[in-house]
C-alpha cells in the first residue's frame, strides 16, 4: 500500500519545490565529530532568516525557539550526545534512484534521540528548580533520556511508568538513576499521576515533547546532517507529538530552506493531518500501533506551530508497511531499530518517487523488547510474503498427513509448525482440519504454494 500524502503542512513557508531533483552524493558516512558551531553556514543556498519569519510571534514562555537556541543546545550536548554515524544504504538508494542515508540515532546513548531533548531541557533549569528535581512518564525511550540527563546533570528524577512497560525498559532506566514508579496500565493514567506528583512535591515536570527547550534540544539532529550531508535534499523522520520533526524543521530551515522536510506518522495514529486540516492540535479518539514511540493522540501545542508552518509534508504508513521497513533494516543495513524508527524507512519503500534525493532517513531508536521484535519481524516477513499461514480439511484417516506433508517438500515449502484439529464441532466424524505456518520465498511463491495444493485436491479453506 503506497504512504498516504497529507496535505496541509508548510502553508506558511511560501512557494514549494516542484519535480525531482536527482542530487549527488557527496555526504560524510560514519561518526563525524561536530566542530563548527554553524554547521552548513558555508552550503549553497544557506540562509538564516525563513524559518523565524515563517512563524508568528508568540509572547509567553512557550514561544518556539529559534535557530540560537538549537545551536545553544548543540554546544551544551557537545560533552553528552553522540554525533550519531550517517550510513548509505544500496538498496534503498537503488529504489529511489538517488542516495538514502541513514541517521543512525538508533545509537544514540539511551538508544534513541530523546537524550538531545531531555538534557537540554534539564540543563535549562536554574538552581532551585533543579533542587526539586524532575518527573516524568513515559513506557520507554523518554523515561531513558530523562534518566541519563538528570543523573548527569546531578538532578534527582523520578520516572512514572506503565505497569507493562517492557522489563528491559524500565531496568534500564532504572541503571541510568531514576526512581522508577510502575502506576496505570496506560500511559494517559501513568502521565496524570507524574503531573499529580509534580503538584504535590514541586518537581519540574518534563514534557517529552512540547517544551521549546526538548525541541531545541532534538532539532540539533538537523544540524548534523547539514554538517554531515550538506548536499541533502530530503529529510525524512517519524512523527508523534512533533517534537523531533519540529526541531529538525526549524534548524534546517533557518539554515537550508531548500532542502525538504517530511513528517511520517502512522495510520493508526496519525494526529496531525486532522489538526493540520482544522488548523489546531485535534485529539484522536484513539492511536492504535505497533509504533509506540509514535503513538500519541494529540500533537503538542508548540510542536504544531512549527510543524504547520515549516514541515513540507506529512505522510501515513501502515502496519504492514512498518514491520517491513523493520526487517529491511535489519536484515540489509544490519541496524535494530524500533516500528518508530523505521517509520521513515517505511514512507521510502511505500513511496519511492515521492522523495527527492538525497535522502537522510532518521532512525529514531532502536529501543525495541526481544518479544515485541519477534512479532515485528514474523509480521514483517509475512508481508513480505516469506511466512505463509494456511488451513485445510482433510479425511481423517492415516497417510493424510504425510501425503500434505509431501506436497509441501515438492512445492519448496519449509514447514514450521502444523496444528491438527479433530474436535472441532463444524468437523464431521470422517474429517479433520490442519493449520500449516509456512516459510516462503515470497509473494509469488505463496502463490505457488496455494495453487500447488488446489491441484492436488486439497480444500484450501484460508
């Protein structure tokens, strides 16, 4: 199923490009250390001034940030985040006919660019502030961030966290220093009870993405890859709440306003086409995906200003589309990566000439639970055509087994599992229904496989 495009996005941001430009390569792979404070200054096209122009004033203390701030941020991270590699990917570049880099911040520390966000919001707070320490919610990657970046910066945290947040998870942020609370089964419960505890003790409460200083923090991500990859024409990234894709925005922008900027979110929850269309944050009556790390029901109030006024595009992708995009990292770019991480990847297979190169993909994160990546990847496979369920109705008699069985070696089937159903009351006496999980070399050899067995008379009932 090709991504679907969301119009709406970047209305204030003036005349939009128009037609494919094939660009050259040109960009830096592997760890690069940051050492310019004005990183793409010196890029054809650099400019500073249509990213602040693009957004309205907004007086308060959530007012965007600016282009200072992010490089304010970048210096104060310069000790603490990793400038995370840029690797090539062959396949990817082949199917879009230009170069696909991926931003690998899927080995960020923390195993996620939540960190850039988390550190530069805590390190903003003054000395009083930080006395009353700070609290957070979060299932998994923001909690990690929150974690590091206060124990860092010597702050005491304190991290609310569903009850079934994955184990590693919640050990993990643990080791990084915070006191762990495990309170509601989802996360709009464990986030009332971090605000409630925030009224209670003082402590700074930490918002994973709608705070000017979190997206100061993540647009230093669009400052490396200008640095990385200054003849970037396309950068494509995951979307939730909207922290990271405004961060990104602003910071290129400010800096290369012709180079691309393409939200991704998925169907299920996929929060901002609506708002962007009614010209406000709108609330989902609810996200359902496999992408937790992008799965939020609202975008964040500071976070739409921007993405409203400078993202170029907004696009869906689904679930299918997200566990594929998952294997192709692991398996040809030898990258783990989170359903959200992989959500850019995902908007490249789905669509490949809607993007211009090239092309920087940002891997978000790769903090994925074994048992969540196991599903991923059966479900992955199974688009891809390399998992084949089937169930059929025999005669219940001996040899009959052995006989399917057989059928399957000739058909270049592997069998993984068989499940023999007798007792199942829409059988009749004489009959018996098996269900086969198949491996498969693909779509057309499903094909092969069905048709194969219809030949040999077998009632292939799905």
């Amino acid at each position: 199923m090709v991504a679907e495009r969301v119009s709406g996005a970047g209305r204030g941001r003036g005349r939009r490009r128009r037609g494919r430009v094939r660009g050259r390569g040109g960009c830096q792979t592997g760890r690069m250390a940051a050492n310019s404070a004005n990183p793409a200054s010196d890029a054809p096209g650099a400019t500073r001034a249509p990213a602040s122009a693009a957004l309205s004033a907004t007086p308060g203390p959530l007012a965007p940030p600016g282009l200072e701030e992010i490089l304010a941020a970048q210096k104060a991270l310069a000790s603490v985040a990793r400038v995370t590699a840029l690797e090539g990917s062959r396949h990817l570049s082949r199917l879009i006919s230009a170069p696909v880099h991926l931003k690998c911040e899927n080995l960020q520390r923390t195993g996620s660019f939540k960190i850039r966000g988390a550190y530069t919001r805590i390190a903003a707070l003054g000395p009083r502030e930080r006395a009353r320490g700070v609290v957070a919610a979060s299932a998994g990657n923001h909690a990690q961030g929150v974690a590091l970046a206060a124990t860092l910066l010597g702050v005491r945290a304190t991290v609310f966290m569903p009850m079934g947040a994955a184990l590693p998870k919640v050990a993990a942020t643990r080791e990084y220093g915070a006191d762990v609370r495990l309170h509601g089964h989802v996360v709009d419960e464990t986030l009332a009870a971090a605000q409630e505890y925030a009224q209670e003790t003082g402590a700074v409460f930490i918002h994973p993405f709608d705070h000017p200083d979190v997206i100061a923090g993540q647009g230093t991500i669009g400052l490396e890859i200008l640095e990385q990859c200054p003849e970037v024409r396309t950068i494509v990234l995951g979307m939730g709440g909207g922290g990271l894709a405004a961060g990104v925005a602003l910071a290129v922008k400010s800096l290369r306003p012709d180079v691309a900027v393409v939200g991704v979110q998925a169907a299920g929850a996929a929060a901002y086409p609506p708002s962007l269309a009614a010209g406000r944050p709108v609330a989902l009556d609810s996200a359902a995906t496999m992408a937790d790390g992008i799965r939020v029901a609202r975008p964040g109030d500071v976070p739409f200003k921007i993405v409203g006024a400078l993202l170029d595009d907004v696009r869906t992708v689904t679930e299918d589309e997200l566990s594929s995009a998952l294997l192709l990292c692991l398996e040809r770019a030898k990258l783990v990566v989170e359903p959200a991480g992989a959500s850019p990847v995902a908007a490249l297979l789905s669509a490949p000439e809607a993007f211009d190169g090239p092309v920087v993909a940002v891997l978000s994160g790769g903090n994925v639970d074994p048992l969540v990546l196991q599903r991923t990847l059966r479900h992955g496979m199974a688009a891809a055509g390399r998992y084949l369920s089937l169930r059929l109705r025999l005669p219940d008699r001996p040899g009959v087994l052995a006989a399917l069985l057989g059928e399957l070696s000739v058909a270049d089937a592997n069998v993984l599992s068989v499940n023999h159903v007798r007792t199942d009351p829409r059988l009749r006496m004489d009959e018996a229904e098996v269900e086969l999980q198949l491996e498969t070399q693909g779509h057309e050899h499903c094909a092969e496989v069905t048709a194969a067995l219809h030949r040999a008379g077998y009632t292939v009932l799905g």
